[in-house]
C-alpha cells in the first residue's frame, strides 16, 4: 500500500535540508526554520499542540515553538523526518489519515515559494487520496461564501457550497484545491469563473487556519 504521507515527509526534508533554514515559505513571515518547528510541535508537544488550533493555548504554543526553531538546523529536520511512534498524529494507525494533506500543503509551502516553480505531476492514487479532504475543507472554509459555490475536480467529483444567488465555480486538480481551500490562494493553479467582484472576493478571502 502507498504510503503517501511519508513520501511527503521525505521529501520536504530533504528540500528543506537543501534550501536552509532562512529559506522563505508560502506562510507570511516564515522561514523554513518556523515551518519545521511547528511540525515538531505538532507531533512531539501535544501539551503546546494544541495551541495550533485553540486561541487560548496560542501562545504557550508559540513559546513552545520558538524553543524548538532554536535547536540545530539538522537536528529540527531530523525530527520533522523521523515522527516518535507515540505521537498521535504520527503513528502507524493514523500517519496517512493525518498527514497525507499535512505534508503534501507543507512541501509546497517551501517548493512554491521558490522561483521558477511548476506544479509537480502527482501519482494518481495521491491525487485521489487528496481529494477526499477537499470536502471537509469546503464545508469548514466556504460554507458561507456569499454565492452558489461550485467546487470542481474533473475525474473526481463536484461539491457546493455557499449561500446561494449569484453563481461561482471553483475548477482545479484535488492538491491545487486543497493548496487553494487553506489559504494559499496566490500559487494555487485554479480556475475561478464567475462575477468578477466575487471572483476577487474568493481569490483573497481568510480560508487558512
């Protein structure tokens, strides 16, 4: 069975091994140094992990987080490539539910913020594994999208969403949408076809956590 989730993993690694740790990412204002402590805290910190989610354990996590992107540039992305087996994000049991879409948005968050990138041709059991996320993020990030949102995969499937009127289509592979449902709209590869304004407003709207 293809394990989609460590393949990401590896190989974030190794790019992040390759462009440093001051290299930008997609994220505003983070390096590839950030970006790597924020996963170790994910995994290895569940008393901080929480924090990624909830306003009030924020900024212990963010203490937290800075402590780690001290450590050594080697030592973090060890780390990042090699997850504790008591994690319980990271085990053997819930590594590809929980990390596939993780590590594939991650990736790119370091690959698309340098130059000269092109979308990778993905194998086609990940792009089928990324699209079964897609309906969840449409349900948490556009539910209430001021329009009839359509969102399109050819080959995989369609959902809507939205709160009617006006019609908008979202149309792109399943890793381009999820890249584009989480914030990441500026190198998302998609197509958006609809009233200009609205268009806009999709294109530059808070969808990330």
């Amino acid at each position: 069975m293809p394990r989609y989730a460590r393949a990401e993993r590896e190989a974030l690694a190794d790019l992040m091994l390759d462009v440093g740790p001051d290299a930008p990412t997609i994220n505003e204002g983070w390096t590839a140094r950030d970006l790597a402590a924020h996963l170790v805290v994910r995994e290895r910190r569940p008393d901080a992990a929480g924090g990624i989610l909830l306003p009030p354990l924020q900024g212990y996590a963010e203490r937290v987080r800075l402590r780690i992107a001290a450590r050594p540039w080697s030592e973090l992305v060890a780390q990042v490539r090699r997850p504790p087996v008591w994690s319980p994000v990271s085990n053997p049991l819930t590594d590809e539910v929980a990390n596939t879409m993780e590590f594939f948005i991650h990736h790119e968050d370091v690959r698309r913020a340098r130059s000269g990138w092109q979308p990778r041709d993905l194998p086609a059991g990940l792009t089928a594994r990324l699209w079964r996320p897609v309906a969840l993020l449409v349900r948490t990030r556009v539910r209430r999208f001021p329009a009839s949102l359509l969102v399109q995969a050819p080959g995989h499937g369609e959902l809507t969403a939205g709160r009617g009127g006006e019609r908008v289509r979202l149309v792109g592979s399943p890793g381009e949408l999820v890249l584009f449902l989480s914030g990441r709209q500026r190198v998302a590869r998609v197509q958006i076809d609809g009233p200009a304004a609205l268009a806009e407003r999709l294109r530059t709207a808070r969808l990330g956590l």
